[in-house]
C-alpha cells in the first residue's frame, strides 16, 4: 500500500486497516459503506493537534464553535 509492505486487518466489512509491516505505523484505512479511503501522510506517536486549532468552516451546518 502506498509503496509500502503492510500487513492487514479487516473488521467485520466495516474497515480495512493498513499497519506498516516493520513499525506497525498506520498507513491507511478503507472504510467499505464509504467506498473511500485515508492515507497517513506523516505519522508522530503521542503527538495532537493544539487545543482549539480547529474550526470548522462557516458554511457548514449546525456550526457552533471550535472543537474544544
């Protein structure tokens, strides 16, 4: 996957994970019901994205804030 030796999961033709076969690292999942699929573009253990650094755009609907 992605130019990548992986292993695989799938749960219950739910979601098809993809690990990193050496370092276990998330490469991809593919949700079935979507027919879609997100790739890991970088990967940082015990990292997260600062409190409040994301708001969702005007336009969507039942908007109210930041996510806290």
């Amino acid at each position: 996957m992605n130019g990548r030796l992986c292993l695989l999961w799938t749960k219950q033709d739910f979601v098809d994970y993809y690990a990193d076969a050496e370092s276990c690292a998330p490469v991809s999942w593919y949700f079935h019901n979507m027919r879609t699929r997100f790739d890991t573009i970088d990967w940082a253990p015990g990292d997260a994205a600062p409190q409040g650094s994301f708001a969702p755009p005007a336009y969507c609907l039942g908007r109210t804030s930041a996510v806290a």
